[in-house]
C-alpha cells in the first residue's frame, strides 16, 4: 500500500520501484551479479532523469558524482553568495547612478539590513529556508512592537526627564529577559533582540532624535517610521531568500529524502548481508568486520538526515495536498528504516560481544 501511495504521489515513484527491486533479498547478493549491476544501472538512470537537466547540470557542476554531501553544502554557499552580491550593489553603488535607488535609500526601504537578512536566514532546503525566514520575521515584528510601545508611552524617547530614563532601561531589560527565557526560535531570539537594540540605545540617548510613530498614533509611513522601514527591509530580504532557494531550480526538501531513502535502502540491505556473510565464515575476516561497522554509520547518518528535512518539508505544503500525503508516506518509511537499523546496530553489537566472550 506505501509503495502504491508513492507511486501515484511522487514524481520519482519509478525509482523508488527501482529501489525497491534493488533492495529485495532475493535479488540482491554482496557480491554483484549481473541482474543487480543491471538494477542499479536503471536505478540510477531513472533517479537522473527524474532530477531534470538542470537541476542535473547544476548538481554536476559542483561534483555531485564524486561528493553529493559537499555538492549540496557547495550549491547552497554559491545561491547566497551571488544573491547577497545582487543585493549588495544598491547599498555600495554611490548616490546619484540611479534615482531609484537613491529614491529607495532615501525612504529607508532599502539597506543594509536586507544583506543581513539574507546571510542569516539561508537553509539547505527551501522548506528549512522558509522555516527560518519565518523566523527572522516575527523577531523583526516583535522588536518593532516594542519600540511602538516605548514611544507610545514617551513620543520623544528620554530627554531630560528622569523618569523616562529608568522606564526605557526597565521596559527594554524586561524584554530582552523574557525573549531569552522563553523557550522560543534562536534566529526569532536574535532579530528581535538586534533590531530592538538600535531602538533602545536611541530612545535613551538624549542626543540623539529617533523617527518613530507608532501606527496606532497616526500619520503613519515610511517616512515617519523607521521601525516599518525596517519591516520593508526584512520582507525584501525574506523575498531574496527565496528566490535563492528556488532558482535555478526549487530545492525541495522532500527530493533529498527521497534520494536518502532510495539510498539508506540499499545500504541496509547490504550491511544485512555484510552481517551473515560475516558470520557464515569458518575464519571470519577483521576487515569485513570494520566494513560492516563503517556501513552501520553511514546509515546512521542517513536516518539523522531525513527527519530535520521531513520536518522542514510541512512549509513547502503546509499539511495540505499530495506533497504532505508524500511527506507522511516517507515519515513512515524512515521511521521503518530507522527501526531497522537500531535492530540490526543492536544484533550486531551483542553478536560482537558474545563472541567475544566466547573466546
């Protein structure tokens, strides 16, 4: 019934029968026959074509044959690096090359910040991207919510009164401990506390005048409220992020779950054979020995991988549609697999030790 659910849901639904072909103990043996090496050629045919040409030219531009694990890493380092450097050339170009840059710098839309953003909120997947960008916008929000409040009880910040002073220091300290002590997001801990400091150190400086009105107070805009030139930022900044993670190609967090399990599948099968082999031998060998270790960490690393992505998955369809009926179909999958091995990891410990013990 899984397999049939997959089928119809995902649009790798031929390699995951491949896979499953593959994986079958009667089919695959540790040494590699010529029915297995015809398996694994179409298996891997079927998965490259599923990838699409560019997401396949993509991926081997970065070495994906010979590494996959630092193709990934390397794709999604170049994705930011050349967004970050698209964003960067307004704040760094000098005034007056173009009006409207310089239309967008005057009214506070346009900074910095929108770099900031980018270097903080990038992921591995456009799901944990999201998740995380998300993240980064309720900080943003949360911050100007209190500079509202701050102002809203002293229109103008600490001056010479006193009183405004100590209100200012007791309202952003109770702020700042409360975000650090509730059991909320780090990247929602870190915006909201960094976008609030530049608002604190203003209102308490008497110096310094912040243009602040809160949107409840009227004659609300970007010209009078820095804070919403913020927010401006923050969304611009959060639509680059994006565009990073979609461009050339969607970096689905499901495609690399599916492409983990079709592996973790096979590898599976093979450390159960490695495991009998093993000790089906009148002398068994040391060295099949530490490959049968090795091979039990590499699916070990397999089955941390998926669950993060699973998870990160739920905003690319918010628990609607065939993606989350896909998504729910591979949580049991890995859950399978992960069961799995905690079997054959704890079988092959005792088995070790009683040997052991034996000798």
């Amino acid at each position: 019934g899984v397999h049939h659910v997959v089928e119809r849901s995902s649009p790798h639904s031929r390699c995951i029968e491949l896979a499953m072909d593959v994986e079958s103990p009667e089919k695959e043996q540790l040494i590699h026959t010529p029915r297995t090496l015809e398996l694994v050629t179409r298996t891997r045919g079927a998965l490259s074509e599923s990838r699409g040409w560019i997401r396949t030219s993509t991926q081997k531009l970065f070495g994906h044959d010979w590494n996959p694990r630092f193709a990934a890493n390397a794709e999604v380092a170049f994705r930011g690096a050349l967004f970050l450097l698209l964003c960067s050339i307004p704040v760094i170009i000098p005034d007056g090359v173009s009006e409207t840059r310089d239309m967008m710098m005057k009214y506070g839309v346009y900074n910095s910040s929108v770099c900031v953003f980018i270097v903080f909120n990038l992921g591995k997947t456009f799901g944990e991207a999201f998740d995380i960008a998300i993240s980064g916008i309720k900080g943003t929000v949360l911050a100007a919510f209190m500079g509202w409040i701050m102002y809203t009880i002293s229109p103008g910040g600490y001056t010479d009164e006193s009183i405004d002073f100590w209100l200012g220091v007791v309202l952003g300290s109770v702020y700042v401990c409360v975000v650090m002590l509730l059991n909320l997001n780090l990247t929602l801990q870190m915006f909201a506390i960094s976008n609030f400091a530049g608002t604190w150190m203003v209102f308490l400086n008497p110096k310094e005048i912040a243009i602040v009105t809160p949107p409840w107070v009227g004659d609300w805009s970007l010209q009078t409220d820095i804070l919403l030139q913020g927010l401006v930022c923050t969304a611009i900044g959060f639509a680059t992020v994006m565009a990073a993670m979609l461009l050339p190609y969607p970096l689905w967090s499901l495609t690399y779950v599916q492409e983990n399990q079709l592996v973790m599948n096979r590898s599976i099968s093979k450390v159960l054979h490695m495991m009998v082999n093993y000790y089906s031998q009148t002398q068994p060998n040391v060295y099949h020995k530490d490959a049968v270790l090795r091979s039990l960490r590499e699916v070990q690393s397999m089955t941390d991988d998926n669950d993060p992505l699973i998870r990160a998955a739920w905003w690319e369809c918010f628990g609607m549609g065939r993606t989350q009926l896909k998504r729910q179909v591979l949580h049991t999958m890995d859950q399978m697999s992960s069961r799995v091995y905690d079997l054959a990891f704890n079988a092959w410990t005792v088995s070790t030790a009683s040997a052991h013990e034996y000798r």
